[in-house]
C-alpha cells in the first residue's frame, strides 16, 4: 500500500522569490530598482554560492501554490523567525548573487521600484503589523497582512502580465534541485 506524501513534500516549479535589496539605478534617468523577483529555478544557476541556493530553492518550492510569490521575509518566517537560516544557507549571499544575475543579464526578473510602505510590508513576516506616522492626519496609521497582501497581489498583476508572453529564463547551466527520499 502506497502512503501519501505529506503536502509540504510536494515541489512546485512555477514559484518566484520576492526580496527586496539595496537601491540601484540601471541607467542614467530610471527608476530605483529596489525589489527583484524571480524564478525559483534562478536559485539553482552556478553563480549563485551552493549548495545555499539549491536548499534555499528546496524551501520555496515545497508546499506552494503554483504561481506563488513568496517574499524572502515569508521564508525567514517559515525558518523560525530566521533561526532556522544557519541550516539552510547563506541568504545574504545568495540573494547578493541573485541581484548580480539580473543586472548582468544572466536570468530574467521583475525589477520593481516599490514604493517605501510595499517595500516594508514585503519585508516583514506575513502576519506583522507596521504602523506608520500620517503627518495630515496627525495619527498612527497600522498596516497589516492586508495590506501586505494587496502589495503581493498588485506584483502578481504585473508578473502575469510579463509572463504571458514568456516564463521568467532563470539562466543557463542550472544545477539540479535537491532530491528527499520519499
């Protein structure tokens, strides 16, 4: 009799990091670029340091829905709040990496110029609460995992939008994913 495997063992391909980073501008006149996402698949890309990428890769494609854009703090949150990144990989690294693919062309992605409260909202974990001074309104104004969901929907827009004429390319020469003995 065959058992069934647990939700969380099931891998989804089409899933995309979300991760916010320092500010860069790519050209003269542009737009900051302080959000990037992209494929899963780009974790897996030789120049990104692995075996991090590959186990990074492995948490964010197990359990997910297809299509889902899952921020890194989303990760961190999953991890224990973080503690759960010293078994895992070396995320700075990694997404310092991931940044480096985009600019130098070797992967796809979404380079966003989010505002500074989506940027926050994408920031922090899936449940958490930011509250913000509004100087007119004289008051504390609180945002919360709506708001932060309304963020991820209006990415979700634009990705569709960018996707329905191409998958994101998450490179060349891709290492394969990690395997678990079912």
């Amino acid at each position: 009799m065959t058992e069934a495997q647990p939700e969380n063992s099931v891998r989804v391909t089409d899933v995309y990091l979300l991760l916010a980073h320092e500010p860069y501008y790519p050209g003269p006149g542009t737009q900051e670029i302080n959000t990037t996402l992209v494929a899963a698949a780009s974790l897996l890309h030789p120049q990104v340091r692995q075996p991090d990428g590959a186990r990074i890769h492995d948490c964010l494609t197990r359990g997910r829905d297809s299509g889902e854009i899952v921020p890194l703090a989303t990760l961190t949150h999953e991890l224990g709040g973080g503690a759960g990144w010293p078994q895992v990989g070396d995320w700075e690294t990694v997404t310092t990496d991931l940044v480096q693919l985009v600019r130098a062309g070797e992967c796809d992605a979404l380079s966003l110029g989010l505002p500074s409260m989506a940027r926050t909202l994408i920031c922090t974990g899936p449940h958490s609460q930011v509250r913000a001074f509004d100087a007119a309104a004289g008051e504390f104004i609180a945002y919360g995992p709506a708001e932060r969901a309304a963020v991820l929907a209006e990415v979700g827009t634009f990705l569709a939008c960018l996707v329905a004429e191409r998958d994101l390319w998450p490179g060349d020469g891709l290492l394969p994913s990690l395997t678990r003995p079912v």
